[in-house]
C-alpha cells in the first residue's frame, strides 16, 4: 500500500495549525483598551456568559471538546476587556473545595471534557485534560455527590501507552 506524503503531513499538522489559528490574535488583545468586537473577533463565539454584579460579565471559550486550554474573558460593564485567564492550571484546581456547588466549579474552571456518573460510589464526575508541560497531559477529576457538591477531587496522567 503507498502512502501519500502529503495526506500524512496534513494529517500530522493539520491539529497543531487548528490550535494555533484559534488563538494566535490572543496576544493583540490589550485589557483597558480592547473590546467585547474584538475578543469575539479573536476568540469566536463565547460557550457560555456569567453575569458579573457590577454589570460586567465573563466569556468562557473552551479549546476544543477535550482541550487542554479554556479561557475566561473579564469584560467591564463598559464591554471592554478586563483580564483574559487560562483556567486548566494547577492554580484554579486548588480553589476547587469540598461542598463547593456544580455551578461554581463550572464558572471557575469551564465545562468539563467529560462527564460520567458511577452509581456505585453515587458520584458524578466531572474531567478537564490539562498540560503541565510539553507533551505532559494530565487529567483533574472533580467527584460530585447526589447534593450536586463536590466530595473530592483527583489526577492521573495520560498514558498513550497503556
């Protein structure tokens, strides 16, 4: 069987050149200066928005069904940029605690990757795939009992070759 050398390279960079064009404009946007136009212009659709009580709000964009990066974009009342977060860090995961709500580990951290629930522990759980460096993927596991709060968090890393 031949292989074509040109179905293989776009096979291979094709995923990279995907997750640069996403987010290679991130860099012009400038708190103070750049507008909710211009994020949207960058980022594309926000998946989700939380209202903020000062009439501000915040975008989340979430990098691909599984990604290993989600932004949360701080916008002002007067819809210009505040602050642009990477939130699949080791960082925002030591904020999430016992007894916090499903919703406030979804407005910290972004939508899960996956979800599954083990009726067996009576647990549902939450998966977020993060990096801790190149090629160093990890997955952080947030366990939600039947009250919706969570019980516990937990990490194991990818292997590729189990």
């Amino acid at each position: 069987m031949s292989r074509n050398p040109l179905r293989l390279l776009l096979a291979v960079f094709t995923p990279v050149l995907a997750l640069l064009g996403c987010d290679v404009g991130i860099s012009q946007l400038k708190p103070g200066v750049s507008t909710a136009v211009d994020v949207r212009k960058v980022l594309g659709e926000p998946a989700h928005e939380w209202a903020a009580p000062d009439g501000g709000y915040t975008w989340e964009f979430p990098r691909g069904p599984t990604g290993v990066v989600t932004y949360m974009v701080d916008m002002g009342a007067d819809h210009k940029l505040k602050a642009i977060r990477q939130v699949l860090t080791e960082e925002y995961f030591a904020q999430v605690e016992r007894g916090m709500p499903r919703e406030a580990v979804r407005r910290l951290i972004g939508r899960p990757g996956e979800t599954m629930f083990f009726p067996n522990l009576q647990e549902d759980v939450w998966t977020w795939r993060y990096e801790v460096g190149a090629n160093d993927v990890w997955f952080f596991h947030v366990h939600f009992g039947t009250d919706g709060a969570v019980k516990r968090t937990s990490r194991n890393k990818f292997d590729q070759n189990p």
